[in-house]
C-alpha cells in the first residue's frame, strides 16, 4: 500500500463543509482523518501507562482542524456542534502512532502537532479504552484572548484546569498565576477537572484563556513548525471493532511537484480553507498519442491597426422657423494671420536652433565640470604621490643614519666604509686643488690620521656588533635545534611532532639560559649548577670534567663569599664549555644536521678549494663567484677584507635591484634562468658601464629610484632583453603590447646598441651563451620596420 507524504499533511473537517455557515466550491468533499507515524505493535500499545495524551493544533490563517469524524455523518450538517471547528465522536480511527510519540505518552508529556499554511500536522496519539473515565482523554479547544487564535490540545478529563495552565505555560512563556481559564462566561477554579465540567470520554470542550495581566505578560500565539520530516514506511493502526485493529504498512512516495488546487471550502466567519484531499493525489498522466497540442501559434497574438468610417453622420442644428436655439454660449471665431510653408518651416528651424544652443551650452557645461574634476582629481594625486615620495625618501635616509649611528650587519659596514671611502676621496680632491708643497704634504696626513681614526672608531663598533650577533647566531643555534618537526598536512594545517632528540635539546637550551641569567641569588646560582652538573655527569669525557671541575670551583668561591665581577671569567668558561657539549653529536643528536663539519671525514674531500689569500682549504660555500667566473679565485672573507682596505663599494643598492628583478621574473614564469645566474657585480657592471646608472626615458640618475624590466614582456628577461627606467616609466612601459611602434627610431636604436654591448659582454659566460644560442635558435616575431637590423628604404 502507497501514500503520497502530502497525504498526511491535510486533513478535512466534516463540518467545514457540512456547517450551512461555510462557501460551498465542491459538491463532494471526503472526509480525512488524522494520523501518527508509528511503528509500534500490540503488545506495546498494551504496555503504555494511563498518562495524559495531547495532541496540539495550532489554528492560524488557511489552516484546517481535523478531529474524529462520525463515519456516518460525512458530509451532513449538525445543529448541535458547540464551535463551527468542532468535531464529533467516530467508530473508526486511522491512528498512526510513532516510536517517540509512545515514549512521550509514557512520560506524561503532551505531544504537539503544528499547523502551516495550507497544510495541517494532526497527531492524535491512541489510547486503548480503559476501565478509569479519569484516564480518557477529551479534545479540548482553547481560544487566546484577546487574538482569539485557537489551540486544540488532547487532554486526560482526571485532570484538573490547574494541570491544563501548567501545560499551556511552557508553551506560551506566561507564569501559570497570571493565565485564567474563562468558560460560558465564568472563570473555572483550578482545582476543577474537566470531568467536573460535563466533559465525557473522547468529547469536546471550548474554553477561554486570557491573561490578567496583559501590559507585562501578553498572550502571542505559537508559532508553527517549520519543517517535519516524513519517514519513508509508516504503520497505519486502523480500528475496525471496539477491540479489533488491524495495523497497514504504508509506503511514503515523495514528490517535489506543486499540486493544482482542486477546490474545497472556505469558513465564512473565521475565514479558514478547507481543501479537498485529492489536492494531495497525485494525478494521472494522460497518455501520449503522438498528436502535437501545443504549437506556437496559439499561443501568439497578432494585432492589426486599420481606420473605418463610422456609419453615424453628425449635424448643427441653427435658429429657424419654429426651432430656436440660444447663442449665449456661443463664441465668435476670427482668422488670424495666414503663413506659408516656407514661414512654418523657418520658424520650425529657429527653434531648433534654439534648443540646439541651449543643449551644446548644457554639453559644454559638463564636459568643463568634467574636465575640472579630472584636472583636481590628478592634481590631488600628484600631490599624493610627491608626499608619498618625500616620505619614502625621508624614511630612506632615516634608516640609512640608523645604520651608520648603529651598525649591526655586513651591509651596515659597507654603508660606513663606502661613506668613508667617499669622504676622503672628496678631501682629496680639495686639498690636490688648493694646497701644494709643504701645506699639501701637511694635509695629506691629516687627512690620513682622521682616516686612522675613523676607521678604528668603525672597528670598535664592529666588534660590538660582533659580540651582540654571535648571542643572536647562538640563540638561533638553539632554537632550530629544539623546535619539534613540522609537516603540513592536505588541508593547510601545520602538524608538529617532538622526538626524544628535541626533546633533549630543549633541556640542555634551557639549563644554557639559566646558566647565562644575571642578578640571580646565591641560593638560584647554586641550584643551576647542580642541575648541570647531573646533566654532565651522565656522560664520561675530558670536556664532561673539565666543567665538573669548573662548576666546583665556582661552587667553593660563592660559598667563600667572592664578589660577582671577580666570577666573571669563570662563569664564561662554564657557558663556553657548556655550549661546546651543545654542539657535540655524542651528547646531542639533533645538533649532527646543523653542524657546517660533516661528521662523516670521507665527505671532507668533496668539494673543498684552496684560498691564495688566506692559504686555507674551505668548502665551496665559502667562495663568491660571480657569471663570468673561471676558478674559485679567494673565499669570501679575503674579497671582504680587501674590499674593507681598497675598494671600499657598497653593493646593497644592487643586491636590493637584484632581488626585487628575480621577484618579478619569478611571478612572471617559474621556469626563468638567466636572472638568478646574475650577481650583485653583474648587475652593477650592467648598470654603471651599458645604462650609465640613470633612466633611458628621463635620465633620472637616482638608483633607488630606477628598476630593471623586460624590454620585449613577452621573452624572458636578460641583459639582452631589459631596459633600465624609474618605477612610474617601468609600469606604463609593461602595459605596451608592441614596444616597437611606442617609440622612436631613434630610441629602439639606442635600446638595441646597448643590448649589443650586453650580449657582448655575457656571450663570455659559458652559461649565459647557452641562452644566447637558444634565444637565435627561436623564430622572430612579427616586428615592423623599426628594427635596426633592417636598412632604411628611401625613396628618390
């Protein structure tokens, strides 16, 4: 057996449309019955307590009621019924029960069913008949006063109206002493039952319910369910005799169309739709004969416009013999002034012109308030951008005097010895022009003991430096070695991992920073050396006692009394001891993959090089080379030292240019090569020597300003294929599709000399020729007759 789940959702009350008081829109209306969902089976219904059962309807607009209709009495009309809505005792129920509605019945907790528009849930939770009147229940219907929104609930007749508040105080948040329960007129004690009242077994009951006080505790209506899921299988319990049942499993078919509206019947008091239940049937399909029904054409209109004479004359009816007409109304009609075509026609022109002027006046008008917007619009941002520029400048040169007042790295120094190198190359010049013979001489040493000076000046501030960055690099050390292991995952989230060996790094990170604490107490101090000297004690070597040693010695000097600065000396020891057991793999596995000494002496022999200026063997990490180098040449340390005593260069503008170009080739393709073979002395020679370090549009000489971009953007960036410009020049430039019909003759001229002189510089490069090759290996793209390659064609 198959139900559509709509078929549950409306139900039809018999006196709907048997109550003379309703609009009658069809004849036959079948009667429908409530139902719950439920799979319980005899022996269960047998089981459930005498508690009260209810079943709440939430009466609304387009909503119906449905109760137990008399089975012999569909469709006729009774006199007697108390409300329009009320519903009569039946002799066969369709009872649906479900699982949770039983559970419910058996805590003593009414149950609720929701009504919403067009649609009704009824649950009428069954009962078997019971000896005890006190446990039957009764449909009671309650009218909120002053809205007159009616609720119908099932409730057992043994209770009293002091029950039936307490109910309705969950349901409407309302303190049970403020509601009062109002029937035919008189207010009902709470200690009556509704057996009191003339209720029997399974009747009926209207009463009213009001609040006493309305300003603070108003009585709204419930609102109604949202959403109620049907199961897909439901078991029908249906009555056939007073102690005979018979249970049906139904089958829920669900359907998403929208079913027609075939009629019903619609209260004409309260206002409330009855529909038919074969609103809820699915239809039957007509079957398909092969014959086209619908076509375009009759579903299109065609109109037409035609003039007609009309088939009614008209008249004027004058004064005459016999017929007077009264003239009182009359008005007398003069000719005005007769004027031709050409007249009409130039009258015609000149208001033309008229409204011509006035509407170029009106574009005019516009087009200068636009202009005068877009002129204070670029002013504004000129203006913008010139602060924007003066403040970079300014925050530049802040950073630059923090550097000089306050060195810390490499590049810090560089700055300094570069400004030094600059200073005294100017004294130079000015003591050569001015002075000569003995004053010349006299200046020239000046000039050499204020160098002197400055440069032991810098060499003091190196070595603070040094000092504040060998605790940062040893910081670091410990750091790296005793972060746990970090992996990311498939959704993006970090996973961390500790090992034993973190772990053990971790504890000998924090003992190395307790040992390293000042202005600690005698009592703290001694307790920090004990714990590193278990720590120490674990493992047996030369470097274990020599701190067990130190940290006794240390001990017996604190117990005597000695001030601290006196302890200076013996407690860096102990800290320089200690962080050399750090770094011993034996006491630390995790320090093996950080250490620059392979552990393994067999890999000692790969990749090592000897520097002829320091006459050491170094890896070959420690050697700069640059794209044009042959041999390893001198390591880094010596290339900085030399650069420190001669030349004197900072290369940090150039690094800064190098980095920023490898970002940008990086966003363009992945794949590219060329600029990440360049170095710092490459790039410096390709702007100071080939683009004479200022823009090829403006001049502009100032190098923070100036960024190297793609000449051709559609082909990778290389000395060949660059052009050096300020940042304003590089983005417009980018924005060009064809860069040979932008500019000139005689600008792509002097772009392509200059790439000329690069790809003759490069081509020395093993790796940068490869490129080249490749690049004259590709096929030319479509130019114009700009390129120089091509001789000009003239014309006699």
């Amino acid at each position: 057996m198959k139900m559509s789940d709509q078929q549950f959702k409306t139900f039809n009350d018999k006196d709907a449309h048997a109550n003379p008081e309703t609009n009658d829109i069809s004849e036959n209306a079948p009667a429908s019955f409530p139902v719950n969902e439920s799979t319980e089976d005899d022996s269960t219904l047998a089981e459930e307590k005498a508690a009260p059962q209810v079943g709440m309807i939430d009466h609304g607009p387009n909503t119906s009621v449905s109760g137990e209709a008399d089975s012999k009495n569909i469709g006729q009309a009774d006199p007697n019924d108390v409300h329009p809505s009320t519903t009569e005792e039946t002799t066969e129920v369709a009872n649906i029960h479900a699982q949770s509605e039983t559970d419910a019945q058996d805590s003593g907790v009414p149950e609720k069913v929701y009504s919403a528009r067009d649609t009704t849930y009824v649950v009428t939770p069954f009962k078997p008949a019971s000896p005890d009147e006190k446990n039957a229940t009764a449909t009671v219907k309650v009218m909120l006063l002053p809205d007159g929104y009616v609720m119908t609930v099932a409730f057992a007749i043994g209770l009293t109206t002091d029950n039936l508040k307490e109910h309705f105080t969950t349901e409407l948040k309302i303190p049970p002493n403020v509601l009062q329960i109002i029937f035919n007129g008189d207010v009902v004690e709470d200690s009556k039952t509704l057996l009191d009242l003339g209720v029997r077994p399974h009747g009926t009951i209207q009463l009213e319910m009001s609040s006493t006080d309305p300003q603070n505790y108003p009585i709204k209506p419930v609102k109604p369910q949202q959403e109620y899921n049907m199961p897909d299988v439901i078991t029908v319990r249906v009555q056939k005799d007073a102690d005979t049942y018979q249970d049906v499993v139904v089958e829920i078919e669900r359907t998403t169309r929208r079913n027609a509206f075939l009629g019903g019947y619609r209260h004409k008091i309260t206002g409330i739709e009855f529909h038919h239940a074969g609103v809820q049937t699915i239809s039957k399909k007509r079957p398909d004969n092969g014959i086209e029904k619908f076509c375009r054409n009759t579903q299109t209109v065609r109109e037409k416009s035609q003039h007609q004479q009309v088939t009614y004359t008209t008249s004027t009816q004058m004064t005459k013999i016999g017929c007077y007409v009264s003239n009182t109304t009359d008005k007398l009609i003069s000719p005005g002034k007769y004027f031709t075509a050409d007249e009409y026609h130039y009258r015609r022109l000149k208001a033309v012109i008229v409204i011509q002027t006035y509407a170029r006046r009106w574009h005019a008008i516009r087009l200068v308030k636009q202009l005068l917007h877009d002129k204070m619009v670029r002013l504004d941002w000129e203006k913008k951008e010139e602060q924007r520029k003066k403040k970079e400048k300014e925050d530049r040169l802040k950073r630059e005097y923090e550097r000089r007042m306050h060195p810390k790295t490499k590049e810090d120094f560089d700055l300094l010895y570069h400004a030094l190198e600059k200073w005294r190359q100017e004294e130079l010049e000015h003591i050569n022009a001015t002075l000569t013979g003995a004053e010349r001489k006299a200046a020239l040493c000046a000039l050499l003991e204020q160098e002197t000076q400055l440069i032991a000046s810098i060499g003091r501030h190196k070595l603070d430096a040094n000092e504040e960055n060998i605790k940062n690099s040893v910081q670091a050390f410990l750091e790296k070695c005793s972060e746990p292991k970090k992996w990311k995952a498939f959704d993006n989230k970090i996973t961390e991992m500790d090992t034993q060996y973190t772990i053990r790094a971790r504890e000998l990170k924090d003992i190395y920073a307790t040992i390293n604490m000042k202005h600690l107490t005698q009592d703290e101090r001694l307790d920090c050396l004990l714990t590193l000297k278990h720590t120490v004690k674990e493992d047996k070597c030369k470097l274990t006692e020599d701190i067990v040693e130190l940290i006794d010695r240390e001990a017996d000097l604190l117990m005597r009394g000695v001030k601290e600065s006196n302890l200076e000396g013996l407690r860096k020891r102990i800290s320089t001891l200690f962080l050399q057991y750090i770094k011993t793999p034996t006491f630390n596995p995790e320090v093996a993959r950080l250490l620059k000494v392979p552990q393994d002496p067999s890999q000692l022999h790969k990749n090592i090089y000897f520097c002829p200026g320091c006459r050491r063997y170094l890896r070959s990490t420690e050697f700069s080379l640059t794209a044009k180098s042959h041999t390893t040449g001198r390591c880094r340390q010596c290339n900085k030292l030399d650069n420190v005593a001669r030349q004197r260069e900072d290369l940090n503008k150039y690094k800064n240019m190098l980095t920023q170009l490898r970002q940008a080739e990086a966003e363009y393709d992945k794949k590219a090569k060329i600029a990440f073979l360049l170095q710092e002395q490459d790039l410096q020679y390709l702007l100071r020597v080939i683009w004479a370090t200022q823009s090829a549009l403006s001049a502009w000489d100032d190098l923070y300003d100036l960024v190297m971009v793609r000449w051709n953007k559609y082909f990778e960036w290389s000395p060949w294929n660059c052009i050096l410009l300020t940042k304003e020049e590089a983005a417009a430039h980018l924005k060009l599709d064809n860069v040979e019909q932008a500019y000139g003759v005689v600008f792509i001229r002097k772009v392509k000399h200059k790439h000329t002189l690069a790809k003759k510089y490069f081509s020395q490069i093993p790796a940068m020729a490869q490129f080249l090759r490749c690049r004259d290996s590709q096929p030319a793209a479509p130019v114009s007759d700009l390129l120089v390659t091509k001789p000009a064609v003239t014309q006699a």
